[in-house]
C-alpha cells in the first residue's frame, strides 16, 4: 500500500492500497531463509536502526517464531492469521487508540499482503476490518452503520481533504481506512465520501518501507498511515495539555518492525544477495555495518531478490503459498499499476 499527503498529486494517495506485482516467489529458498532465521536463535541488526525513533515492544522472539495452527480456521500460519486476524503463538502489545478504526478492504485484496491488519491485532477491541467491494447501492447499509456521518473522518486525499489541525476538537468518534487497488479505492472512496465522511490526510513522512515502489520515500504503507494519524491526533487535541508525544501509538508498527529485522538481518548475513535495486535507494536500505553497499549489492542493475529468492514474503502467508515460507506480516509493498 502507498500514501502520500500530498492531495495533489493523483497516484499519491492515503488509505489506499496499491497492487503488487511482486507476488510469485521460489519455496525452496524462502524456506532456507526462515530456516536460517529460527536455527541462528538471534537475529543480525546493526546497533542502530531507523526504528529507534519509536518506543516499540521487543520484537526479537516474535521475529524467530515458527508456524502455528489458527484455532478458527485451522490453518498454518506464520505468527498471525490474516483470515481470523488474530496472532498465533505470541500476545502483541495493546495499543489504546484514541478514535476508533473502520477499515474496508476489497475482496480481491490479497490478505497476506496488506499491513491494515497489523492495527486489528494489537486493537482488537477498537478495529473493525470490513471485506466489501463498497458500491453504490450500500449507501443505505452505510447510514445504518453510521448514522451520523458527519462524526467518521475518512482518510483519503481528496480536494478537500483537510489536516487534522483544521478539524474541530470532539467532532469525531470514527476513522474510515480503505484497503484496494488504487482503482478499486477510488472508486470505494466515492461510496464512503457520498456518505457525508469527511475527508482528512495526513503530514507528509518518510516511509521505512522495504520494497520496491516506483514513488518517491513519502509514500507510506497503510499502516505507517494509520500510525501517523494517531500521532497527528495527538499533536492536534492532546499535546498541549497531555505534553510532548510519549510513544504511546508506536506500537502500532508492532509487526512493520519484525518485517524490517528480518529483512536486514538475512542480508547482513548473506550479503551476497542482490537487494532488489528496482528500490529507490536500495543502495542504502541495508545496514551492513559499513559506508559502502555490499559488494552484490552494487553496480549492474539486478533482478528484484523477490522474484527469484523470495526474501519479502509475508507473516502470515499460507503453507504452500506462492510465497512460499520467509513469511513477514504485511503488504511488504502494493505497487502501483497505474
């Protein structure tokens, strides 16, 4: 999924998500990566990372978990169900949010690909994730839902889309998310929006976003979006009385962080891999502990790791998937097929 705050421009877009065609990876070594994860018994990370910006739970036995069986759909996953969206061998931290989040995903949307479920499993009792394809016809069905339409804020850059710091204080109780392609949320959007929603956007931010996309850092993916409006939140009603931000939402990129040691982790252990150079900035993405890129990282331009060695799968995919089994939670990208 990509986000932008800049309402501006059409293919930069918040609470969207935009396909991938990075999906098919190879089993066998994706398997090997996994494997090499959970045999090391640590993980491999540079003394600093871009993360230590937030005040997230450690993630480090998370990270090095094996595959368990959901008990609702008794199937295997790896640490979370995407299906049931519950966690599978660990207890995620709980994030309290301060407004709670609907999120619409289309049905064609690949589950073990978008990061929106990352805020249902660690704000279950305040996440709801509706699956429909939205049409207008469900205008009815959405006045029910919402029967005060004027209090749902939904994140989505439109023209009229305004920051949080131009919003009445208490004139909301509800955030509206849209997970699709970019054609599929636009047109959602247009459902949600003919519903009287007010449409909001978010700062601009620099995305710690691992795969390709053909767009420039300050496209986020859903959840980093999801987690920037809570922090914008709290510049807009709470700091002045609560004081400086004191983390209390970090968590909310709880499983964004696993995805990213793992990733850094296998490469600065097998830096023979070529990185995906299709990356804007691949070049510097890895931390191998050192100025220059590793040598396989550098010079002709490579084949995307993800097509041959599956390095950005997803937490989350099935046994037997395309994807094979590294597995890391989320949309590790949706590109955009405009």
């Amino acid at each position: 999924m990509s986000h932008s705050a800049d309402p501006s421009n059409e293919i930069d877009a918040l609470g969207l998500s935009l396909d991938s065609d990075i999906l098919a990876d190879s089993h066998g070594v994706t398997e090997s990566i996994a494997l090499e994860c959970n045999t090391a018994g640590s993980l491999d990370l540079p003394e600093a990372s871009p993360f230590d910006q937030f005040k997230i739970d450690s993630a480090h036995d998370v990270a090095l978990g094996g595959r368990f069986k959901c008990g609702n759909c008794l199937r295997s996953f790896k640490l979370i169900c995407p299906k049931c969206n519950v966690p599978l061998g660990h207890t995620p931290p709980h994030v309290d949010l301060p407004v709670s989040l609907d999120i619409y995903r289309h049905p064609s949307e690949l589950i073990g690909k978008t990061t929106s479920t990352h805020a249902k499993l660690v704000a279950d009792d305040q996440t709801e994730i509706y699956v429909d394809r939205l049409a207008k016809g469900d205008h009815k069905s959405l006045a029910q839902r919402y029967p005060d339409p004027k209090r749902v804020l939904l994140l989505y850059p439109s023209w009229d889309s305004v920051t949080l710091d131009q919003v009445e204080p208490g004139s909301f109780d509800k955030l509206v998310v849209i997970d699709g392609t970019w054609k599929q949320s636009r047109n959602m959007a247009n459902v949600l929006s003919g519903c009287g929603f007010r449409p909001v956007r978010i700062a601009a931010r620099k995305t710690l976003f691992w795969r390709y996309q053909p767009h420039d850092d300050f496209h986020l993916a859903t959840i980093e979006a999801i987690y920037y409006f809570y922090r914008d939140y709290y510049s807009a009603f709470l700091e002045s009385t609560a004081g400086p931000y004191d983390g209390r939402y970090d968590n909310l990129l709880f499983y964004f962080k696993v995805n990213f040691d793992v990733i850094q982790s296998y490469y600065r252990r097998n830096p023979e891999r070529n990185f995906t150079s299709r990356k804007l900035g691949h070049d510097r993405y890895i931390n191998y502990g050192s100025d220059e890129p590793a040598d396989g990282n550098a010079g002709e331009e490579q084949e995307p790791l993800s097509d041959e060695h599956g390095a950005e799968a997803e937490l989350g995919d099935e046994d037997g998937s395309s994807c094979g089994s590294l597995e890391l939670v989320g949309d590790l990208a949706k590109d955009s097929q405009l």
